[in-house]
C-alpha cells in the first residue's frame, strides 16, 4: 500500500513549495528512487523543468518530460499514462493522479494558502478513511 507523506511549509509561497519538490526528488534519486513529478499542464512542466535545472547551483539530477527518456531518474508528468512505476510521486497537481499508488510513496507538498491548506485537508481525511499509512512533516525555513 502506498505511503503518504505531506510536507506542510511555513511558506505561503508556491515558489517554495516547488524548490523544495526539487529537494526532495534529489533526495530520492540519492536514495536509488525513480521519481515521478505530477504537474497540471505543459507550460507547468516546463516551469518546473527549469527549476530542476536552477534550484541549487552545485546540484544536477538527471530528468527529462516522462516518456522523453527512459533512463532519467526523475521524470515530470503532465497526465500522460505513468506505467509500471515504483519510487516516489510527488504531486504538484490540483488533485491526485488516479494512479498514484503503482507508487511505493506519494508526497504531497502544503504551502500556507488557504486554497492548499483546504486541499490537503480533503486529501489528508479522504486517504485516512481509506486506511493509508499517513505522514505528516512540518518543514520550517
């Protein structure tokens, strides 16, 4: 069953909420993890494909649009048909991928917006009542 983890951010600011999704997909390519990173649309992917490049000047993580390169450790999905994949999701979409648990975990990252904070709530109760294993981790600056 896939484990949920929710990192809750003392931010409030989406931008924060995406540089540390960077973090944490370096930490699971170090680990030996395959990633996946949810996002809503192209132009996101494109965004985040950026950052992943950017976030840290000393860092590089081998990552590609999903389906572009199979030997990338960490892959940015834009709704496309994940397969057989294992490791790690981490969502930074509006709502949950449907697919989520061909994961062995999925991560879900809370800024401090009322509309995020809301979500997650939802998601938190809606896993809970189905009886995932829950984590909750509360990152501060």
């Amino acid at each position: 069953m896939t484990r949920i983890d929710f990192y809750v951010l003392t931010s409030d600011q989406p931008t924060e909420g995406d540089i540390f999704a960077c973090r944490l997909a370096e930490k699971a390519y170090r680990a030996g993890l395959r990633v996946l990173v949810a996002v809503d649309d192209r132009a996101r992917a494109a965004q985040f494909d950026e950052l992943l490049w950017t976030f840290r000047e000393d860092s590089f993580l081998p990552h590609a649009p999903q389906g572009a390169d199979r030997q990338a450790a960490v892959e940015i999905n834009c709704g496309e048909e994940p397969g057989q994949h294992h490791g790690l999701l981490i969502n930074l979409c509006a709502s949950v991928p449907g697919w989520f648990s061909r994961f062995e975990r999925l991560a879900e990252i809370v800024v401090q917006q009322p509309e995020a904070l809301a979500r997650s709530r939802s998601r938190f109760g809606h896993f809970r009542d189905r009886g995932y294993p829950l984590q909750s981790h509360r990152i501060g600056n």
